[in-house]
C-alpha cells in the first residue's frame, strides 16, 4: 500500500463534493488509453507579431460551444470597434499596459486585470509595447461574482518578457476626431458581420445613465481577493465570473495542494500568472511556468505543487473545450518575469477573514 491521500470529486450542479480516500501511486501516470491530450502551451510564442492590425487574426487556443480563448498582443490602437453582438468578453492583462474605449467611457489595464465587455457593448483596445492579453469569448451572460470596486488588497505586479524595458510604460489614447468603423461580429460565424460607420468622439461614452446602465463593464483585480492560502483544505479558491457554462477562479497555492481534485462534468483552464507549478495527474507529470497554459479535460484527477509566489488563473467550462493549437509546434521558449511591485493589505481583508471564520467550514 502506498501513501494514502484524499481526493475530491466535483460536478457542476452540485454544492457539495464527494471524498475519497486513495493510494497516491494509483493518482499519477495511471491513464492507459482514451481521454484527451493535456498540452502545455506557451500561447504568446504563437503570435508572431502584433495582433492590433485588421487583418491580423489572434491564435485560437481552445474552443468549444461554451467559449473561445485567444491570444492577443497589441501596439497601439485597434483600427476598428468590436460589437459582440451575442456572447461576452473578458481581456486579462498579462503583461504591459493597456487602455480601452467603450461605450461606457475609458477603462485602463495593468497585469493581473480583467476586463468584463458585456454582450452588445462596442470596444477596442489600445496597447502599450509589450502588451499581452488572453482574450476569452463566453457564449452565455456572464455575471461578476466579486465586487471590483472593493478588492481585499491591493497589488501592482510588473509582468514582462525576458529582455523587455522593466517599465512598461503607458498608453496615450489619441484625440477622438473624424469617424471611426466598428463591426458587430456574431457567435454563429456563418452570420457575415455588420460594418457601421460612426463618429468617434459620440461613440465611446455614450451611454445614458439616466435611463439606466444595465450589465456595466468592469474592471476586477483577480489576484487581490485572497483571505488566505488555497489548496490547504479551506476551500476553493474566488470565483471572479460566472455563467451557465463558465466560471473562474483564482489560486495562490504554494507547496503541496491538500488532495486531489476530480471534476466530472467540466473542462479547466489553467493560466500559469507567476511562479512555477507541478501539476500531478493521472495523464502524468505536467510543469507550468508563467505565461504558459495547461488544461485538464473532466474525469482527470489532479493536484497542484506551487512554488514560491504561485498565482495561477484558472477557466472552467461546462462542455468540452478543445485545444486549436499543437503544444509541439513551433513555440520560441520566451520566458516572463512577474514581480510586485507593492502590496497592501486593505480593512475589507481582516472583514472577510472574520465572516470567513464565523462560517461553517467549505468543502473542496
């Protein structure tokens, strides 16, 4: 008999996991055949220049019927708006600076931001050098289940590749003048998308909110909601989105996760943020490091090893998500560096950590 451990298996609907007790050599390399591949994928090795230009089309990394995730990276401004007529966005910032027009006025990004853009809201993105954003389209309403306006910390991370400046500088958003096209795309890409003329300064905040704002863009800090360390046996980590289909999380777990997790009903996607991960599973032993992406399909048992600052963006999906992208393509080795740059503790923190504390005690 081997070292004994604990697993946990989880399903979408359900609000409570069910435990196991296993060997832990029966948790690691067991898989024999069926299933499907778990890439590493470094995903801003496969854009080979800036994504901004019209004609340029972001790499694809999975897609399935809940969502689409892509790669992007931006110098300077998009030459359009983008109209997401039927489905939601939501833009992370990995590295370098970003600014955004919408019709809700001007929003900016730094690394470790994401961005919801609600469904029918127009856009575009304005990038400083360096700047690369995974861009995740959701096919149902997605809902913000944290408050962005009150973040339980406060952080600011340089992130950038090996040999870029340290400071990522800003970016300007140039004088609104003249017109401008924006073209309303559609989940369904057999419906040809609609190009519209519009003058650009009475586009971008142009809502009214006298009349009500209905779902808001917003922006969320998803690494600054943390009471504690994940993986320890407290609970999941936050969940910043959700959907019908979608949700995420974030994770800080340094060291050796509790027990293994099994979700039955769900595929996730990892963001490797900072720090290194081992990642055990039963496909075998799977390393992240930051700006590298991983997954693992439902079924699949996994546990996390963190190494010192360990942040990691995690995606789940109800259907299954397949990998556009061959994880023994053409991938560049780039390698980032993820530092804070200042942290601060903030009064709701030691608030959650009392309601965290006067509550019953979460499974998973």
């Amino acid at each position: 008999m081997g070292k004994q451990l604990f697993e946990f298996m989880t399903h979408w609907d359900s609000p409570r996991p069910i435990w196991f007790k296993r060997d832990e050599e029966e948790l690691i390399g067991t898989q024999r055949s069926g299933g499907r591949p778990m890439p590493r994928i470094k995903p801003f090795d496969l854009v080979k220049g800036p994504t901004s230009p019209q004609a340029v089309r972001a790499p694809v990394l999975w897609q399935g019927q809940d969502g689409v995730i892509e790669a992007h990276a931006l110098d300077g401004p998009e030459p359009v708006f983008h109209r997401p007529a039927d489905y939601d966005v939501l833009v992370f910032q990995f590295t370098g600076n970003a600014a955004s027009e919408t019709e809700y006025g001007e929003f900016h990004l730094s690394p470790g931001h994401s961005m919801h853009l609600p469904a029918g809201v127009a856009y575009r993105m304005l990038g400083a050098p360096g700047c690369r954003q995974l861009v995740v389209k959701v096919h149902k309403p997605v809902r913000t289940t944290l408050d962005p306006d009150h973040p339980l910390t406060n952080t600011e991370f340089h992130a950038r590749a090996a040999g870029e400046p340290s400071d990522p500088g800003t970016i300007p958003i140039p004088p609104r003048t003249g017109r401008i096209l924006e073209v309303t795309d559609f989940w369904d890409p057999a419906l040809e998308p609609i190009v519209i003329e519009r003058d650009h300064a009475k586009l971008v905040g142009c809502v009214t909110f006298e009349r009500g704002k209905g779902r808001e863009v917003t922006v969320m800090r998803v690494f600054d909601y943390f009471t504690g360390m994940t993986g320890k046996g407290g609970g999941p980590g936050p969940q910043q989105y959700e959907s019908d289909d979608f949700r995420t999380d974030t994770y800080n777990t340094e060291g050796q996760q509790a027990g293994f997790h099994r979700g039955m009903d769900d595929d996730e996607i990892w963001f490797q943020f900072r720090g290194h991960a081992t990642n055990d599973t039963e496909w075998g032993v799977h390393e992240l490091d930051p700006g590298e992406m991983g997954y693992v399909p439902r079924g699949i048992a996994h546990r996390i090893t963190g190494g010192t600052g360990f942040l990691r963006y995690v995606f789940y999906f109800r259907h299954p998500m397949y990998p556009q992208v061959d994880s023994l393509g053409p991938q560049e080795g780039t390698t980032f560096d993820v530092e804070t740059v200042s942290f601060e503790e903030l009064p709701a923190l030691a608030e959650a950590r009392a309601r965290e504390a006067a509550s019953p005690r979460r499974g998973g």
